[in-house]
C-alpha cells in the first residue's frame, strides 16, 4: 500500500493542513518568528515612538526657554552677600549670578537706595558690586542694575536685589576693681556680653575676625593676646621684647596691626625709641615675629602714625617733624614736608588732614598735592582735634572761650565739604571731651567724656591712664546729633587710634 496516497488524502481533507494557511507556513518555514516576538516587536516600536515623542517635546520646551531667556534678558539665579561684614569693613561685595554670560557692566548702571558709592566688576555670568564704604546698619537696600545684556544679545533686562543690614554690634573697655573686661553689646548698651577678661588691659582693637587686647602680666610685662571675636582661642604675640606698647592700631582689611615699641632701658647701645612695628593676627602667622619698619635703613620712630585705607602704605610723623609716606615694608618713603600733628584720615580715603605750621590741609596721599583745609562757617570757639570723614565732612572740636559763655565748655560740629557748621554734641565746663571717633558708615559718633572734671581724677596705674569715671555717648549724625544712648565705658571698636 501507498502511505503517501494516504497522507495527500488528509491534506486535502483537513483545511487547517492545506498549503495556503498560516499553520502550514509556520510547519513548511519554522525558523520564523513566533506570536511572542511579533508582540515584543510591536512594543519596542511604541517605545522608541513615544520616546521620541518624549525628545521632540522636551526639545520643543528648550527651545521655547532659550527663546524666552532670549527675549527676556539675563535673570538673577543666585545671590552672596555677607550683610554683617557690609556694615562694618570697607570693600563687601554683592554677587550677582545670572542665566547668560554678561556683557560689560558699567558703575553708572547701577543704583543704590539708600545712595552708596560702588565700583562694577563683570566676569562671566556673574556681575560684582563693590561697597566703597560700609553701609549703614539696620537699614533696607535695594541694588538696582539697568541694561544688562547677554554676551552677543541685544535684549536688556533689569537686575534687582533687596536686603536689609543688621543692627550694628560694637566692643568697648570697661575697668574695673576686680579686673579689665571688653564687652560686646548693642548701641543701645542692654545685653552687654563679657567676651575677654584680664587683671590689666591698656587697651585693645578689634577687626573683622579678631580682637587684640594690650595687656600686661602678673610682673608688668607688655603682651599681646589675640582672640577670635567672641574671645575664644586666645594667643599671645611675639613682641620685640620687655618694652612698652604703646599705639595700637588696625588696618581696615587685612587683619593687620601695627603699634610702636620701646625699649626699656634706653641707656643701652641701640636701643629703640616708639619705633613702628607691623604684624599679623591671622592664626597662620602666630608665631611669626613681627616686622620692624625701616625707613632709609634706619628704625622709623615715630610720634604719630596711621595704616593708609585701601592701600599697603603707611603715614607717619617722626619725631624731627617730618611727614613720610612709604609701603609697609619700609621701602622708597616719598618726604611730604613739615607738619605739626596728623589730624586723621577718614576711612576709604587717601586723603590726610594735616597740621602744618601755617595751617591745616588736605594731603592727598596719591600725588602730594594740598588744599587747605575749607573753613567752618557757623562755628565759633578754639579749634581742637578733627575727625576726617567721607565725601570731605569732618567733626571738628571747639572749645568756648571765656568771653563767649560764661560756663565755657566744648561743641563738636558737623562740617560739610563746603564749610557749613551744625552743632551735633556739647558738654559744659565742669565736663571735658576726650576722644571723637565715628562709625564705620559714618551714621554714628562715639564721644568719651570726662563728667564732673575737677572731682575726677586720673588713674595713673595703667601706661594708659584715663579718669576714674568715664562716659562714652553715642549720637546719630544723621538725626542731628540725637543721643542714642551712654555706656560706662571706653576705646569703642570704632575708633582707628588710641585716645592720645
């Protein structure tokens, strides 16, 4: 029999067997795919589809954003900015980052509420905003920057930042029976904290990062013992040796200090005589010893001396009465002429108030050139000690002379550029004024009084001796001298030289 006869039967027989069905492809091609795969196939096609739907958008949206920044402008996407250093150190800097790289930004776009002089630096996509002066405390900023464009656009935007300083914070010295201590406290003198304590402390300076306190030891030995702010960490600094310190000084950046020095037998072969030393509060020079400056080889002795703001310079007066001008180091002193006495020189300036033999001038430690000092009108009385400000103001100190009042006493006043006198602060005869020193804005004055004179004696235990009782009243300059408050204290952080 024919088995193959039979087979070709059922084939014709059975329609699911027959040449033309999908079975009989599958049986007649079996290396195909299969059902399963057919499936993942169709879903690896929706996949990359909606994948590429998903790209397509998100292209769409980039797009969309480029163009939007495009027609919008640059934007603020971050900010730095240290409110605390702003009121008190000359140079603080608000950052403003944004979403383009910047065209060049120019001083005269940006604007200042309340007003403040600034210097402009563009880099990238940051633009730099540089305080030439501190600003004022507790008071609300707005920083306004015009045109600003994108490197290769045309389209401006208007940057805007708003922030508010702090209320200021401030270090005085308070002597006492049972030891010396420097308080930190408001204006307002409530919640006074005792950051450093000491059996006998001169005097003392602050900076942005450290307090420098003149001390002396259980022997009557000079020291100098650094702190942190908060009067941590204390260290002591190497000194020229046994002698005195005395005019102690800060630069206004820097954490540099700067006093005079003298030797205590000034009968030995080389012995120094108030010659000006510089040195370092930061923790990575502790141990460093400080530099004496030499001017022309020879040990500067000076009788009156200043750091020169925003510069590595120094100003001093030597004792034969000549003023010099020469980096820190000591190197090429430029001789300024004869002067008298160094009046000051006000915080963010180059220029000196200097008393010469035939007058007060401007010195304009730059080039040397001087202009007399701009005379007060509205003012009457002996001219005293004057304190340099910004923008050419000043407090000058005028005591009353007999015929003029009968109780006598002392008015500051408020000099502006051009002359005009306002009286901000007066105490009577029985009072003397000792020491003026102003704010780092400028807002504040610090005037340290000497109440009820002639009941009130010196105590002559310390190098620096002060009377018994002393006040320090702090006044608003900018509300006329109104009192904000008086502490029993003295050598307020404000003040750049020791009371003389």
């Amino acid at each position: 029999m024919r088995r193959i006869g039979r087979d070709e039967d059922a084939s014709a027989s059975d329609p699911l067997a027959s040449a033309d069905s999908p079975r009989a492809e599958r049986r007649a091609a079996p290396d195909g795919p299969s059902r399963r795969e057919q499936a993942k196939r169709r879903r690896g096609h929706g996949y990359l589809l909606s994948f590429g739907i998903v790209l397509a958008a998100l292209a769409l949206v980039g797009a969309a954003a480029g163009l939007v920044g495009a027609v919008q402008g640059p934007r603020v996407t971050a900010v730095q900015f240290d409110p605390e250093a702003a009121v008190s150190t000359t140079g603080s800097r608000l950052i403003l980052t944004t979403s383009q790289s910047l065209a060049d930004i120019d001083s005269a776009q940006v604007t200042v509420t309340p007003a403040a002089e600034v210097s402009v630096e563009t880099s990238g996509r940051s633009v730099g905003i540089r305080f030439a002066l501190p600003l004022r405390d507790d008071t609300d900023y707005t920083v306004t920057v015009e045109g600003v464009t994108g490197v290769g656009s045309s389209t401006s935007s208007t940057l805007t930042q708003t922030f508010r300083t702090p209320a200021l914070e401030v270090y005085l010295l308070q002597r006492g029976d049972d030891g010396d201590t420097v308080f930190r406290t408001g204006l307002d003198g409530e919640d006074a904290v005792p950051v450093f304590t000491h059996p006998h402390i001169e005097d003392f300076r602050a900076t942005a990062q450290h307090l420098v306190m003149s001390v002396q030891d259980d022997d009557g030995a000079p020291q100098l013992i650094v702190t942190d702010a908060d009067g941590q960490g204390a260290r002591t600094l190497p000194l020229p040796g046994d002698g005195p310190v005395q005019d102690l000084q800060t630069a206004d950046r820097g954490e540099a200090i700067g006093y005079t020095y003298t030797d205590p037998d000034m009968t030995a072969p080389g012995a120094q005589a108030s010659v000006l030393y510089i040195a370092s509060l930061k923790a990575a020079d502790s141990d460093a010893e400080p530099t004496r400056i030499d001017v022309a080889g020879a040990p500067a002795s000076a009788a009156q001396w200043r750091f020169v703001p925003e510069t590595d310079s120094l100003l001093l007066l030597t004792f034969e009465g000549r003023m010099l001008l020469t980096a820190a180091g000591g190197a090429d002193p430029v001789d300024l002429g004869s002067a008298a006495q160094l009046e000051g020189i006000a915080r963010g300036s180059t220029t000196a108030v200097v008393l010469r033999a035939d007058g007060l001038y401007d010195v304009d430690l730059t080039d040397g050139s001087e202009t007399p000092l701009v005379a007060a009108t509205g003012a009457s009385g002996y001219l005293g000690g004057i304190v340099p400000m910004a923008g050419g103001e000043s407090l000058r100190q005028y005591t009353a002379s007999a015929d003029e009042s009968s109780e006598g006493g002392t008015t500051i006043y408020r000099v502006a550029e051009d002359g005009a006198a306002e009286p901000v602060f007066s105490v009577q005869g029985t009072a003397a004024l000792l020491q003026t020193c102003v704010s780092p804005s400028g807002r504040y004055a610090a005037v340290l009084v000497q109440p009820d004179a002639v009941a009130n004696p010196y105590d002559t235990s310390y190098d620096l001796p002060l009377p018994e009782r002393v006040e320090t009243h702090i006044i608003d300059l900018d509300d006329a001298g109104a009192e904000v408050s008086s502490l029993d204290a003295f050598a307020i952080s404000w003040c750049q030289v020791p009371l003389r």
